[in-house]
C-alpha cells in the first residue's frame, strides 16, 4: 500500500516540514543502540595504578591525621600542666586569715 510507508516513517527527523519547534520533539532515524557509544574499559594495569595511587593517599591522609592528632594531644597536655602549676602557686602566694574566734562561724555570708 502506498500509505503504509508514510505512516511507519512520517514523525522522525527530517526534511518535511523544517519547523524547529516540530523537528525537536521528532525522534531520530537511526536506533538508540547504534547511536551509543561504547563505554571504554580500563584495562587490568590502569585499575590496579589507580588503586595503588589511592591507597597511597589514604595512607598519607592517615599519617597527616595521626600527626594532627599528636600535636593535639601535646597542647593539651600542656595546658593541664599550666594549670595545675598555676594552682599551686596560687596557694604557695595566697594570703590567709587564721580564724580564731569561731562563734559567729555559722551567721556569716558569702561577702563577710
């Protein structure tokens, strides 16, 4: 039939009408699977580089982290060590009142 042929190829691309708009929404002539590309596979030596480079960072982001982590540990101890001198000679310097009248101990307040 002359009829069939214009049906089974009258809404792809091409010359008929060349209105953008219409030419758009049109699907192509050839097939979806002979228009992709095949995806490129590594090969063998490619993956096993990657993976070695990979673990190389690891290892290296490891050893920045266990390094930052030490300097961490050091500065704290650090700090306690200022601390617990800065107490002590806070009570070698202190100033203390020996309390001999002990009667009126209970009545006190916080600003007496």
């Amino acid at each position: 039939p002359p009829g069939a042929s214009a049906t089974s190829c009258a809404m792809v691309k091409g010359k008929a009408f060349r209105k953008q708009w219409k030419e758009a929404r049109k699907p192509f002539r050839n097939r979806a699977s002979s228009r992709a590309k095949s995806v490129h596979r590594s090969t063998f030596e490619e993956r096993t580089q990657k993976k070695r480079e990979l673990e190389e960072v690891k290892a290296k982001a490891k050893e920045l982290e266990q390094a930052k982590k030490e300097v961490k540990k050091q500065k704290a101890k650090k700090k306690e060590e200022k601390k617990r001198r800065k107490e002590e000679n806070a009570i070698r310097a202190g100033q203390y009142q020996v309390i001999k009248k002990t009667e009126k101990v209970r009545k006190w307040h916080k600003n007496a």
